[in-house]
C-alpha cells in the first residue's frame, strides 16, 4: 500500500470496527419474547389560553359589527317588503286609471256624438233664420262654435249669414273674414248634406 492509501484503510477499518460492535451489542441485548413492549405514557395536551384587553375588544367590535348587520338585514327586508306593497298598489292604481281613461274616452266620443247633433241641429235653425237675424246671434259667439256650426251648413246658408256679418261695421267684416279663413284650413265633416 502506498502511503497515500493508508489514511483511508484505516479509516475503512474502523468503520468496519464500529459496525461488528453495533451489531453485536444489538444482538446481545434484543429483547426476549417475553418482554412487552410499553407504550410511553400519554401527555396531556397543552392548551395556550391567552386572555388581552386588545382580544376582548375585538371580540367585542366583531359583535357589534355583526349586530348591525343583522339589524340592516331586518331593515333592508322590511324595506324590501314595504317596495313590494307599494309597487301592487301601484299596479291597482294603473288599472283604475286605465278603466278610467277607457271610461272617459266613451264619455268624450258620446260627447262628441252629442255636440255633432245639436251642431247639426243649430245649423239647420240658423240656416232657416234671415241671414241679418243668423248674423247679429253670431256675433255673441265665439269663433270655435261658429266655425263648428258652420261646417255643418250648406255653402249657400252660410254664405249670406257671413255677408250679413260684413256689412254690419268693420270690426264684423275682420271677424267674418277671419272665421272664412279659420273654415277655409279647418277640414270639413263627412256630412253627406254638404255639397
């Protein structure tokens, strides 16, 4: 062996030495069949009980927050519930105020259909009068119910009646001319007697 392999048989054969003693003290003080084999004894856990003023305050900061939670949760549903009541009662007030317009509506058309009669009615009276009479009555009325009266007339009845109307001053002939004017763009009502 050269001198630079010595260190390392050596250590070789200690190692060699160490492991014959190891397992020859193993052998020699195995435990018999007989031996049991006890258990350590159980430890009692150990529990840390920390006990600060912060710990306590933010116990009772989580409390409280929790608190007002529950509190706007209540808040929020009762709001929620009142919402609801009010949007069905809005819904019921829709639907009396849809049955009211329809109502209505009837009343107006009836209305109309009414007005349409007596217009009809005052234009076959005013048609008849003199045209001189026809003119002095029309000059008390306002020029939205003397054109309606109007259309329901005959050209040749209410042509008179507006020349009567002329004559008498020149206040009369401006609103004579004014009304020819008003029933010249006013359209003109499918009554099968205007010619």
């Amino acid at each position: 062996m050269s001198a630079s392999t010595l260190p390392i048989a050596a250590a070789a054969f200690g190692g060699a030495v160490s492991f014959i003693g190891t397992l020859a003290f193993l052998l020699i003080h195995q435990p018999s069949e007989n031996h049991e084999i006890i258990p350590p004894k159980h430890q009692p856990v150990i529990t840390w009980s920390v006990h600060t003023q912060e710990i306590d305050e933010v116990v009772v900061e989580l409390r409280e927050r929790q608190e007002a939670l529950t509190k706007r949760e209540k808040q929020f549903a009762e709001m929620s519930s009142r919402v609801q009541a009010e949007r069905e009662e809005l819904k019921q007030l829709a639907a009396q105020i849809r049955k009211a317009q329809e109502e209505f509506d009837k009343a107006i058309s009836r209305v109309k259909e009414d007005e349409s009669a007596n217009l009809k009615r005052l234009a076959k009276t005013y048609s008849t009068m003199e045209p001189s009479t026809a003119a002095t009555i029309f000059k008390q009325l306002d020029e939205a119910t003397l054109v309606k009266i109007l259309l329901f007339m005959k050209d040749s009845e209410a042509s008179p009646i507006l020349a009567a109307m002329a004559v008498q001053g020149e206040a009369d002939a401006k609103r004579a001319a004014a009304i020819s004017e008003r029933l010249r763009v006013t359209l003109r009502s499918s009554d099968p007697t205007k010619k």
